[in-house]
C-alpha cells in the first residue's frame, strides 16, 4: 500500500537501510545544546518513564531490552514504546514491543472477568511478544519485525516534511528493521519513552510481569533537558489481590531502567 505521495506505507528492510534511516534523522533535526535534566513526578493511571514537554518536537529515539516475561495470566500486557505527543493531548505517534497474557483454552487457570454474571474466560500461561505502532485515535498496527527476549531495540521516530513522518524499528540482535512513511499532523508538543500497561476498549489491563526494561541512547532533537518522571499510580489498576507492581529509576545521562517489583496493598482504614 502506498501513499498519494508514492511513499510505502511499510517496509521491512535489513541492517544497513535502518542504519541509514536513523543517521538520515540526525541530520533532518538541528541539535540544541545540552542542558542538565529538571525531574518532576507526574502522577499517571498507566505509564512510567520520562517525557519532554516543549513545543516543536521533530524527532525521537531511544534503545531498549526485550525484558523477560515472568508468569502471567490472560488479559495482562505490556508495552515498551517511544512516542511523540500524548502527554497533554490526545494525540500520539509512538512504536514499540508488546508483550500480551495468551486468551486460549485451558483447565488450569479460569477468571471470572469481565464481570460477575458474565461468562468466564479461560486462560493458558503464556506471553506473545510482538512489534507494533500506532496513531492514535486508530488501533496500533502488528509488525512483521520478529522480535525475542533480550534483543535490543531501537525506536526512532522523526519528521521527514510537513505532515510526513517516518518510523523506525531496528532490531540489533536479529540485525532486522523496519520502515514506515506515515501522514501525521499532531502538535508535536511532547516526546516519551514509556512502559505501559495499555487501554483495550477503555479498560486498563494489569501489565504482563517483567524483568527490568533499561531504556538508553534517548535523544529528542538532539538532546534531553526538562524531563519530566512518570510513576505508576497506586490505583486498582496495577495491583494484584496483593500488591501494585512497578518501580522505575532515577534518570542517569541519557537513560534509565523500569522494574517489577512487588509492593504490598495496605489495608484501608474505617472510621469508627
């Protein structure tokens, strides 16, 4: 498929194209000087990570591991992405791994979700692991680029001319990549490098248990300054009958590491 301008719409390639695409985003952008980050916490339902807020963004990258999936249940995923905007808008141009709690048969594990009355889903133990993108509000899009645990990803997202932008997956481990030429008119007012624990049909699943995510080599034109931390809330959302799930680290030159981590409910005080 192809756009009215004659760009591909996608494009799976080997090493040596994304290794031009990503040093071709170098050039498109104009570095800025480097500026010792401002962290500030920012209370979030379902993100953690770091975001830059500003105006006129046009491109970002990051690197990350394909963490370890640990045991799961169905109905749970996760996802390690880099976007641009999202932050105080709706808008959203992001790319990343997903890791998503198999819905298939089994006699081992049953949950009464969605909801009492309703009939209950069965579910096996196990993890699919996948590339994606999307723009949002469309629904994020598989991508043919295999991915495993442990590769090492590369997201770089960059503007290539008014209302174009281009995507960028490149697998080091596998030596594989992906391209994608994609219309795109948002504000570009933010940039993030994010795991999640994604929104399906306005609900938010718990996330798939991991091993420690280290995002490295961030770059937002250039440069990282004014970043602002994401951190998990405290809500239903990401505990268990036992414990809400996620810790991230302090931002160190140019990256930093999310982690699983179990963190006890602490029973809810009645007035008397």
């Amino acid at each position: 498929m192809s756009s009215e301008l004659g760009l591909p719409k996608a494009h799976l390639c080997g090493a040596t194209c994304a290794l031009l695409v990503l040093v071709l985003s170098l050039f498109l952008t104009a570095p800025a000087p480097q500026s010792r980050a401002r962290v500030e916490a920012v209370p979030t339902a379902n993100w953690s990570g770091y975001a830059l807020a500003g105006s006129g963004f046009t491109s970002v990258t990051g690197t990350f591991n394909v963490p370890a999936p640990l045991k799961t249940s169905c109905l749970e995923e996760t996802s390690v992405w880099v976007g641009i905007d999202g932050l105080h808008n709706h808008d959203l141009l992001q790319a990343g791994v997903a890791e998503r709690g198999f819905t298939v048969p089994s006699r081992r594990t049953q949950t009464t979700w969605p909801a009492p009355g309703v009939a209950p889903i069965l579910c096996g133990e196990q993890v699919q692991i996948y590339a994606w993108w999307e723009d949002l509000p469309s629904a994020p899009v598989q991508v043919d680029l295999p991915v495993h645990v442990g590769d090492s990803v590369t997201v770089s997202i960059f503007k290539m001319s008014p209302g174009w932008w281009a995507l960028v997956m490149h697998d080091f481990t596998a030596k594989q990549s992906f391209f994608l030429a994609q219309r795109y008119d948002g504000p570009q007012t933010s940039v993030e490098w994010v795991v999640e624990a994604p929104d399906v049909m306005g609900l938010t699943r718990g996330p798939v248990p991991f091993s420690t995510v280290e995002f490295h080599d961030l770059d937002a034109d250039g440069y990282v300054h004014g970043v602002e931390r994401f951190t998990f809330g405290s809500g239903h959302h990401f505990a268990s009958p036992s414990g809400v799930v996620v810790s991230m680290g302090q931002l160190r030159r140019t990256g930093f590491a999310v982690t699983w981590a179990w963190r006890p409910v602490k029973p809810a005080r009645h007035a008397r």
